[in-house]
C-alpha cells in the first residue's frame, strides 16, 4: 500500500511516500523557507537526487512543486495520481474533538478551519494542503492526524487556566498541546533505545516552531504550548510565553489594534524579532561573527529551554534523559551546548567530542558519568502518521 505523508509546518513542508507497511520509503523531500525567494526544494529517491532554490510563496506553490516531482517522466515515482491507495495530514489544532487518526470529511474540514484562529501559521497550511491533495488525488482517501491528540493525557491540574471556569468547561480554552507526533515517536524510541519499563524523558523539539514535553511512561503529562502554538520557548517568529499585561499595554497605550498584536507576537516576533533572521543557521553565522543581537538571541533562547528543564523535572520528581529533536535540535551543537551548559546540579553532562559529531540516527551526546541521558533522535512524523493510517485501513 502507497501511502504519502504531507507535514505542513509553519515555514515548510516535509513529505514522504511509504510503502507500507513495510515502511519502505519511496521518496522523500521538504521544501524550507516558504514565503522566501530562496526556498530550497529537496527531492530524493533510491536513484535520484535533488536540491534547488526557487522562489515559493506560500504553501500552495510549495505542493504544486512536490507533486510536479512525484510525477515526473523521467525523475518521478507514480505514473499518476491513482498509484496513491491513501494520504496522512499532520494538522496541528484538532481542539477536543479529534484524539486519534480521522477520516477527512466536511466536517473534519469546517472544524480545521474554525480552529485556524487558534494556529494562524498552521491549520490555514495544512487545510490547503488537504484542499490541494484531495482536487490532485481524487481516488485516494485522505486521513488527519493532529498534533494535540498525544498531548490527551495531560491531567486537569496541568491544562486548566487559573481564570473563571466555565470558560474551561463549557468553552473549551485549555492547554492543549501540540507537535505531540514527533514528541510521541522520540519519546518512544527513547524508551526502546535506553530499554526503560518506566521512565521519565524531557522531550526539546526544536525547529521554527518550539515544544518542550514532560513524558512520564509514555505519557504526556506536561506541556509549554498551550491554548494555540504560541506559548513556552522562543521560537523563530513566535515570542513564546510573555505578560498578557503587555498586549493590554500595547492596544490601551501603544495604539495598536488587536489584530496588529496578533500579527507582531506571531509573524514578527522571537528570534525575528529580536535579529532580523528568521533563519537560525543565519542566526549562528551572525554570532560567529560577533553581533551582539544575534548572541543574546541564542542565550535567551537557551535559557527559555533550561526554565522548562527545571520545572519538568520537579514535576516527574526525576529524570532519566533529555531528548533533542527537529530541525534545530537535531543539527544545532551549539543550541544543545548552551542548553545543557551548567546543568551539572541536575547530573546533566554533555560531552563536546559526542556533541559536534553529526549522523542521522539516535546518539547519545552525554559523558560517562552523566546520569541523565542526552539523547539526539531524529523525528519521523511522516513515518508515525503512515502507521496510523495504515492500521486504521488495513
């Protein structure tokens, strides 16, 4: 069975065509900086091989660009549209609603769209790409799996705001969580690599968009996200958490609007708004090179992350390992260096030499005598959701 992945992130999309459920993949590729004029399309298959820059708008020319790859004549994978027996959507807000993996309807759709307030840099993407894959590929069924469906097991002391609760029981505003697929297939392949019948595991995804999870045996039991993707660490246009005060400030004092604020705490600020680089590979360079905006960036980025290090392991009252994930987490040794920098009071060690090596499987980066565990684990979204999809149509 062919199934092909569609991960929708804030500035790009990833996407993989498996066979399953062999997980044999087919190809594989993302398209980064969408919105850039130097957006990198990367393609790959067994014999091929592909990396360019174009200009990509939005979303919609970014899966134009992919399925005109998937069909090529002499570098593509499927003759047509009809080789594809299924496709996996990563959304990221499903609310209360959606907890497991969900057959895309009207229904499905209204309710993305209506939760598109709450992820303005998500679920208008991924709902486009929904849109797109279901005029592109007719006769293919069309499946959903949300990034807050992992995150169900938080209990109420941990999502319930301290604000009058009706709003919590009867409107729904709560933490809800979210990158919970990639948190779910790192923290699973911690529990299996470090061979723990109990465990307790910080997960760092870090990529544009940033999550820290408190996983206790699997579970997730705590979260930085909360009501919309725009909470807890700083992230690569997103503040992270800030004094609602300041909104009050802005609109009462400053003059402006809401939907300006809107716009400034989700498009303009964290590290955009404090560098001008949306882009933490330019943000390192610039440091490199001595520029003061860029250095403090990373420091307050790191010491966002040790905040959340601390509180979560007072909550699990432990911790066996650190798990750093995504794009920044898996490829920054810089990042991982400041975060795991004077930790030693918590047993935190890293190991420089382990640290700047790079490879594409699980590592640990610790020392000898570090008792927590540092561990780099590659995500693999496209492959959680492809078994999602296939146990519920095999």
């Amino acid at each position: 069975m062919n199934i092909l992945i569609i991960n929708s992130g804030s500035s790009s999309i990833k996407y993989q065509l498996l066979e399953m459920p062999s997980a044999k993949i087919i190809c594989l590729g993302s398209i980064e900086r969408i919105g850039s004029k130097e957006a990198i399309s990367s393609y790959k298959t067994d014999h091929v091989k592909i990396e360019k820059i174009y200009e990509i708008k939005d979303h919609k020319a970014g899966l134009k660009r992919i399925t005109s790859l998937l069909l090529d004549s002499e570098k593509g994978v499927i003759k047509s549209t009809d080789d594809i027996d299924a496709i996996g959507h990563r959304v990221v807000h499903g609310g209360s609603s959606y907890t497991k993996t969900t057959l895309i309807n009207e229904e499905v759709k209204n309710k993305i769209k209506n939760l598109s307030p709450l992820a303005p840099l998500h679920n208008p993407a991924n709902l486009e790409g929904i849109l797109m894959a279901e005029e592109i590929f007719d006769t293919s069924k069309q499946f959903v799996v949300f990034d807050t469906a992992f995150h169900g097991t938080i209990p109420v002391k941990a999502k319930q705001y301290a604000i009058p609760g009706e709003l919590y029981k009867e409107k729904g505003i709560q933490a809800y969580g979210f990158h919970g697929t990639s948190h779910k297939y790192v923290s699973e392949k911690a529990i299996e690599y470090l061979k723990l019948k109990k465990s307790k595991l910080i997960s760092i995804h870090l990529g544009n968009g940033c999550s820290i999870t408190a996983i206790k045996d699997g579970k997730s039991l705590d979260h930085s996200m909360g009501f919309a993707p725009s909470n807890g660490l700083v992230m690569g246009t997103r503040s992270g958490d800030i004094d609602h005060s300041i909104i009050f400030y802005m609109v009462d004092t400053l003059g402006y609007s809401i939907d300006d604020v809107k716009e400034l705490l989700n498009k303009q600020s964290g590290m955009l708004g404090l560098t001008g680089y949306n882009d933490l590979r330019d943000i390192e360079s610039e440091a490199s090179k001595g520029n003061n905006e860029c250095i403090l960036a990373l420091e307050m980025n790191a010491y966002r992350v040790k905040k959340y290090i601390g509180a979560y392991t007072a909550i699990m009252n432990g911790l066996d390992a650190i798990i750093f994930t995504a794009g920044i987490g898996e490829n920054s040794s810089l990042m991982r260096q400041l975060v795991c920098k004077d930790m030693s009071y918590f047993n935190i060690h890293l190991d420089d030499a382990k640290n700047d090596l790079r490879s594409s499987t699980i590592r640990e980066i610790n020392t000898e005598n570090s008792k927590v565990n540092i561990l780099v684990i590659p995500t693999n979204e496209e492959l959680e959701i492809a078994k999602q999809v296939y146990n519920l149509i095999a």
